[in-house]
C-alpha cells in the first residue's frame, strides 16, 4: 500500500508526463507546419514516450493499491522563435523532469517505501538517456548552423530518441 505523501508525489508526476506529452506535441505540430518533418517525426516519438510514462505512474499507483487520478493538463506553448529555442526549450524541460523524478526517489527513501525505490529507477536512468539525447540533437543542430536547416531535418529523420 503507498503512503500518501509517496501517492500524492506519483500523482503530481502524472500531471508532468502528460504535459510533456503535449509540450512536444505541440513543437511537432509547430515543425510539420513549418516544413520541417525530419524534426516533427523526432518529435511526435518523444510525445508519445512521455504518454507511455505518464501511464506507467497511472499503472503504478493503482497497481500499490494508490488511485490514479487523471489531471486537466495546462496550455502548452504553440510558437516558438526557431527550431534552436524549441532543442534547448526540450533540453531544460528534461532536466525539470529530472530534478522531479529525483525528489520521488529522496521521497521514497525517506518513507522506507523500497518498492518506489526500485521502481523509480528506470526513470532515473531514463532521464539520463533523454538528455543525452537531446544534448546530441543540440550539438548536430549547432554543427550545421542556421544555414543547414534542411540537412538536420534529414539527419534528424534518422535519428532514434531514447526509449
Ligand atoms: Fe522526458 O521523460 Fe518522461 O520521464
């Protein structure tokens, strides 16, 4: 059975993932428009991983005897100045998702709850992996330079985003 405090703080992640779900989403939508679909493909997978972590807590919490509750999710964003802001936008959006995932695992250290603390450990790596992912992107996009816009959409194509 979860603690409340660990139930309260899973649920709060709920809200987190699904609007990362949507926050990226939103730049895809911003990148197909635009005529980038190298970006907006990149995108859209990483919208629906963050979907896939979103029901992973919804799955978590309800399976430890907790209740999952569905949160109303706010606005994102819909323009951006170039694809450079979007990157570093994704870039430091992960790194608040990080700073998140780590106070659920400090939580269930301090409330004894070993079965969080195992599980939660797939997304601490995870984490890892999505900015060092999106790092990469950072670094190509900043190797080609404004210019070779249409070369990193190609690029970009190919390229997988972390699991
Ligand atoms: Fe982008 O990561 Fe979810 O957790």
């Amino acid at each position: 059975m979860l603690k409340p405090k660990v139930e309260k703080i899973l649920n709060e992640q709920i809200k987190k993932e699904g609007y990362s779900s949507f926050l990226y989403l939103s730049m895809a939508s911003w990148a197909e428009s635009k005529g980038m679909p190298g970006i907006a493909q990149w995108l859209f997978a990483q919208a629906e991983e963050e979907k896939m972590h979103m029901l992973k807590f919804v799955d978590y919490i309800n399976e430890r005897g907790g209740r999952a509750i569905i949160p109303a999710l706010d606005k994102a964003p819909e323009n951006w100045k170039d694809v450079f802001v979007i990157f570093d936008e994704v870039l430091e959006h992960e790194k608040y998702i990080s700073a998140s995932i780590n106070d659920i695992l400090a939580l269930a250290v301090k409330e004894n709850d070993f079965a969080t603390q195992n599980w939660i450990q797939w997304f601490v790596t995870e984490q890892v992996e999505e900015e060092s992912s999106v790092q990469l992107v950072i670094d190509k996009l900043n190797l080609l330079g404004k210019h070779n816009l249409y070369m990193f959409d190609r690029d970009i194509m190919g390229l997988r985003t972390a699991e």
